[in-house]
C-alpha cells in the first residue's frame, strides 16, 4: 500500500518545477504526510476521549485542519471534487497554513509540547510544489492512507529508511543527511552523544526514539525534521 502510493507521488513530483531530486520529494512528501497523520492521531484522541466522558481540544484550529482545506469529503465519503486545488491550493498553503504553522508554539506552555514541536518543523519547512494541480494529487494519493496499526505505521518507517539510504545519491555524501537544528537541540539537551554536526541513520534511531516525549507523533515528526535540510 505504502509502497506504492509512494511511488506514483515520486512520479507526480518527478513533473513538478519546483522539486528536482529525490531530497525534494522526500521533503514535500513528508509535511504533507504529517498532517494527515497528525490528523488520524487526534481523530483517534478524541475519540479515546469520548469513551471516556472526556473533552479532547484539537490541536489544530479548524479552519487549518485536515478535512477542511486538505480532504473535505461528501456524505458518501469520496472527496469533494470542489476542494481547493490549482492557485487557490497553493495560495491557501503558502499564505495561510504554513504561516499559522510556524505560529503555532507560540501559543504552546513549553518547548517539549506538540505545538511547539510542530512551529519548529515548519519553521525549517517550505512548500515547493509549484503546482496545485500536482500539490492536490498528492493529497488525495496521502489521504488513502492509514496510520491505524503497528504493521502500517513499521510498513512506513521501513520504507522512508529506504528512502534516507537513496539520499547519498540525491547530492550528499555516502547516504548521510545532516540533522536540523531543532534536532540537534534534542539530542543534545537529553544525551550527549557524537558529533552535533553529522549523524548515520543507525546511529540516529536508537538514541532519538527515547528521547522524544511524545511517541506517537516522533516518527513522521523525527523524519520531518531530518529531511528539512540546514
């Protein structure tokens, strides 16, 4: 399932102008996977909170949430073939959600919550997918996906490690990346490990999966932040 979708958005973006290398695709894939995975999270949140009889607060204001701007869909479940797509995708994106993003820790209580993890990310992000047209298939192909169970969520953590090892060929060298700056600071602030500049994929995933407190959200966050680039 993965697999695949991965393969026809690498396909989309291979047209796009604004991406030229497999790191391009590898980035733009990733913000958008992370707010549809952000949203599968809180979706299932709330509703561990209504069996409860408790309040679940979105972390994400409605306006700038997934089935609002991202995959509105009809009764019958299908898209909305009236969401937004062409300029108005793109201006939505670049104009309005990705400024609010980056506003978003503001509001947060302290630098370990989700919400300053989450300005962070898109502090270090930008949207280069110059067309809306490609920037809504993306979308919709992302949309089909599900974050639900183990065998899903390690289906797409092997495949993105795949993805890091193709990097050495995409202008860096021997399969390395460089960790950001939001990274770093992690690393470092909870265990002094290595070289702040420069780290292998191995020796990255076992000293960062316990140092991120939130662990449903340190996957495609952990990898948002490793491919944003300095």
């Amino acid at each position: 399932m993965f697999e695949q979708t991965f393969k026809n958005i690498d396909d989309i973006l291979h047209k796009d102008a604004g991406c030229g290398s497999d790191l391009d695709y590898v980035e733009q894939t990733s913000w958008v996977l992370f707010l549809k995975y952000l949203h599968d999270l809180e979706k299932d949140k709330k509703t561990a909170a209504e069996l409860s009889g408790k309040i679940y607060t979105n972390i994400i204001s409605p306006k700038f949430q997934w089935t609002k701007w991202a995959a509105p869909k009809l009764k019958s479940g299908k898209i909305d073939h009236n969401a937004l797509t062409g300029d108005d995708l793109v201006d939505f994106v670049n104009g309005k959600l990705f400024p609010y993003l980056k506003k978003i820790k503001t509001d947060a209580e302290h630098a370990d919550s989700i919400e300053y993890k989450i300005g962070e990310i898109f502090s270090e992000l930008k949207n280069r997918i110059q067309s809306g047209y490609n920037l809504r298939e993306v979308v919709n192909h992302i949309d089909e996906l599900r974050f639900r169970t183990h065998k899903e969520k390690h289906e797409m953590s092997h495949l993105y490690e795949a993805k890091i090892k193709n990097m050495g060929n995409a202008g860096r060298n021997g399969g390395e990346y460089y960790t950001p700056r939001p990274l770093i600071k992690t690393i470092v602030k909870v265990e002094r490990v290595g070289s702040e500049n420069n780290f292998t994929k191995s020796t990255i995933h076992p000293r960062v999966r316990p140092c991120l407190d939130n662990q449903d959200l340190m996957l495609p966050e952990l990898y948002i932040m490793l491919w944003a680039g300095e």
